[in-house]
C-alpha cells in the first residue's frame, strides 16, 4: 500500500541525485557510479529509465526547464494584467527558483552549455529550449510595454538576467552572499527609459540630419547662419571690383 512517505520512485530518485551532483561537481566530474550510490539504485535500473549518462543529462535538463518554466508561468499568473509587472515577473520567478542557497554553478543551463559543446548531444535540445524561451517571451514581455524597441529592451533584460545568475555563482565561491545587487530596481529603469519618447520642442521646425526631426531653440537659432563659401567668394570679388574703381576715380 502506497502512503504519502513512501520512497520516490527509481527514476525521480537517479534525477534528483543527478540533479544534485552535477550543481554540485559538474557533469564531467561526476560519474555514474556516484548518481548510482546517492539514488540507491542498480546501474542496470539507470540504463533500463535513461540508456546511459548521456540521456540522463538531457532527462535532468528537461526536468529542470519544465520546474523553470513552471516558476515563470505562475509569477505571471500573480502579476495580472499590468504590463511593466508582467515584464519583470522573470526576477521574481528567479528569486523563487531554486532556492535561497547559492550554487557554484550559477545557470544550470549556461553550465551545461560549457561542458556540451557537441550540437548531437540528446542534452544539446534542451540548452537551445531555455534560451528560445528566455529570448521569445522576454520579446512578447517587452513587446507588451510600449518599448520603441522590444528586441534591444528583451536583450538588456537578459543581460540582467544573467548577471544575476553570474552574482549566484560568485557567492558560491565564496560561500558568503555578498551585497544584493537591485536587479529588479535596473529592469524596471530599463523598461521607462526604452519607453520614453524623444524630447521635442513643439512649433521647432525640423532640422535636415537631425535624428529626431528637431531642433533646439534659443540664443543659437538667433545667430545668422554663415554663407556659403562660394557666396563669400563672390562678395568678397564685389567689394574688391568697387574699391578698384574707387582708386581708378581719385
């Protein structure tokens, strides 16, 4: 009979002692045999769920996307309808995912990226899977905002992203938190300024070049513009051609 203790099954048991030690050591540093012993299981229940180490990435990968995702999803689901909310709901699910301690390893994924270098690698899909959904709805997010330029607004998000998942991983060295950076706070700076609109001075009739179709107004605009140089030229010919004629006259 089945209780609510009951032992994990076999293959939840290989994925979170995988899981556990990759964070830990990395995958390369980590040998089967150690997932094996920490799951308490026998190397044949391994090959039977997974068909050997290679797979096992890839499944601990997928399990860890589908947990990511699932965070984002629900810090969505709190933020309603406001748009600059919902943007920066992606710190708020890093925040809660996956815990308070700090790892070596920062992103599971960007660490994963280093060690599997080979596009054939089953783990290989689920490198290019976070990414696209970093990417795609950071896009549709920002997009959302009013930002002039959701792709640029989407990039500098990720950039922030990232580097707090880099901060993660600095502590971890470490093993002492250092001094909370506001990444959240930053986001949400980056959100206004992508949606401001240019400065313009209304009634300013447009310069030619300028980027914005504007000018400033002022002292300058007062300030005759200088002739052109053959115009200066041909002036210049007029008053010699006159004080000639004057001398030739006295």
């Amino acid at each position: 009979m089945t209780s609510g203790t009951a032992r994990p099954e076999a293959r939840e048991r290989l994925l979170a002692a995988a899981e556990e030690l990759f964070t830990e050591h990395g995958i390369a540093a980590t040998g089967v045999d150690a997932v094996l012993r920490r799951a308490q299981v026998a190397p044949a229940t391994l090959y039977a769920h997974f068909g050997g180490k290679d797979h096992l990435v890839a499944a601990y990968l997928e399990r860890r996307h589908a947990r990511w995702r699932a965070a984002w999803d629900d810090a969505l689901a709190r933020c309603g309808d406001d748009p600059d909310t919902r943007v920066l709901a992606v710190f708020d699910a890093l925040d809660a995912f996956p815990g308070p301690t700090p790892t070596r390893r920062g992103c599971a994924f960007l660490a994963t990226a280093v060690e599997v270098t080979d596009p054939a690698h089953p783990a290989h899909a689920w490198l290019v899977a976070d990414t696209h959904l970093l990417r795609e709805r950071l896009h549709d997010l920002a997009a959302a905002t009013g930002a002039a330029d959701p792709a640029a607004l989407a990039a500098e998000l990720l950039l922030l992203y990232d580097g707090a998942l880099a901060a993660r991983a600095r502590d971890g060295v470490t093993g002492t938190a250092g001094a909370p950076a506001d990444v959240r706070g930053l986001a949400a700076a980056a959100v206004a300024r992508h949606r401001d609109p240019r400065r313009t001075t209304a009634g300013a009739a447009p310069l030619p070049g300028s980027p914005d179709g504007t000018r400033e107004t002022g002292a300058r605009d007062r300030t005759p513009a200088a002739p052109p140089r053959d115009e200066a030229r041909q002036a210049g010919s007029r008053v010699e051609a006159r004080q000639a004629g004057s001398r030739g006259a006295s």
